[in-house]
C-alpha cells in the first residue's frame, strides 16, 4: 500500500468512555498520512463514529494521546482544528440549527471572520454544486434526510479542509444523492476519512481499510484486499 505525505493524524492508544461509563473504543492506535482515503469499516455499535468524533478533534480521549497536525486536541487549538477539519455526521440533525439552509452556509464562515460579500458568493457556489439552490431560504428540519446529508456535506467543504471526516456517508439516502457523495471523494485529492458498515462502497472511496471489532479495537488495517479476506470480515461482524 502507497503512503503518501506525511503524517497528519497521529493516534496513540486512546481509549474513550462516556460519562455513563460505556466504553465506546479501546486502545486504538492509527496514523493517517497527508492525502490519503481510509474506511473505517465495522458492524454498527464497535465505536466508528467515537473514533471520528476522536480523530477530528471532537472529543478528547478518556486515556492516550492524539496530535492532528502535531498539535494536541484540546481547547487550546480548537479555533485551528475548526480551520482544517471538516466533519459530516451520519446524523445531520446532529449539525443543522440554524433557521434556514442560507444561515446554515454563512455560519462557520461568519465564525471564522470571512466578510459576507465572500461569504455570500462561496455558499452560492456551493449551493449549486450540490443542486440545493431551491432549499436556500427553507429551514433545514423541513429538508429529506437525503437534502439534509448534501446540505452538511456542502457545510463542510466550503472552507476546503485539509481533512474530511465522514460517518456514514450514504446512509439513508436516495441513489442520485449516493453517486454524488461517492464522486465527490473519488474526484478530491484532500485527505477523506469515512466510517460506514456497508462493504461495497469502500473500494469506491477508500485505499486503505482499517477495520474494527465487537471489541472496540482494530483488527485489520491495509490495503484493499482485505476485503477479500471472509475470516476477518466474519471476525469483526461486518459479514
């Protein structure tokens, strides 16, 4: 497997509970590498979307460490990491607040200190992009899920990140909404993360495959042709 760039996520056995005290994942090390595509594959429940929330600087570790572009995750640098990591959540209920799908485009924008005038055009653009031009002025809790999901994922590209995260992409969407978020990553050349369950979309988004267990840990990480390999997959829960 090609590695390319250098490191830019650097995750060193980092374990996560909830307040509760469900563990969601356990001592998980991973480094991912400028420009890369990786899946994170496993069965619904292992801790795929913990791990995200981890990665992007979200929530921070019960235990462990992580360095997103050598800087620690922590308060500190939360301004920094806003900056260059872009984050879709497989719930976009989860993302969208604001009043219209207009105010939803200018917020992080507006956050960040870009006049309105750039602001403006740049959401415009978007809205285009990702056919949502008619939505402008409806409020985001009126919108299907699939209108929903194109709405965050135009949220999070406007400001170009350095690294995507995506959970669960092309879940409960229509199939026109499903090719284009699947061409959207095969066409970027930025670094993608994205965590799902569904096995046939990871070789059209993905060249490397980290795969997770029922145990919270990883159990696989390489190439593609992991795929192939039926024990693993039965292993981890995701066959």
């Amino acid at each position: 497997m090609e590695v390319r760039g250098e490191r830019i996520i650097v995750a060193k056995n980092i374990s996560y509970k909830y307040p509760d005290g469900t563990e969601a994942v356990r001592d998980i090390s991973i480094e991912i590498y400028e420009g890369e595509k990786v899946a994170i594959l496993g069965p619904n429940g292992c801790g795929k979307s913990t791990l995200i929330l981890l990665l992007s600087g979200l929530l921070t570790p019960t235990k462990g460490e992580i360095l997103i572009f050598g800087r620690k995750v922590g308060k500190e640098n939360a301004e920094f990491l806003r900056r260059n990591i872009g984050v879709v959540f497989q719930n976009p209920d989860d993302f969208l607040f604001n009043p219209t799908v207009r105010e939803e485009l200018l917020y992080t924008p507006a956050q960040l200190g870009m006049d309105y005038e750039t602001a403006i055009n740049l959401a415009k653009e978007f809205a285009r992009k990702f056919e949502i031009e008619d939505l402008f002025e409806k409020p985001p809790f009126r919108l299907s899920g699939g209108e929903k999901k194109k709405v965050s994922i135009a949220c999070s590209l406007m400001l170009n990140p350095k690294i995507l995260f995506l959970d669960e992409p092309t879940a409960n969407v229509d199939g026109k909404t499903r090719r284009k978020i699947l061409e959207l990553v095969q066409v970027s050349r930025g670094t993608i993360i994205t965590a799902t369950h569904e096995i046939d979309i990871v070789p059209k988004i993905a060249e490397r495959v980290v795969i997770i267990g029922d145990n919270k840990k990883i159990i696989a990480d390489g190439g593609l042709d992991i795929l192939e390999d039926e024990s693993v997959l039965v292993s981890a829960g995701v066959i």
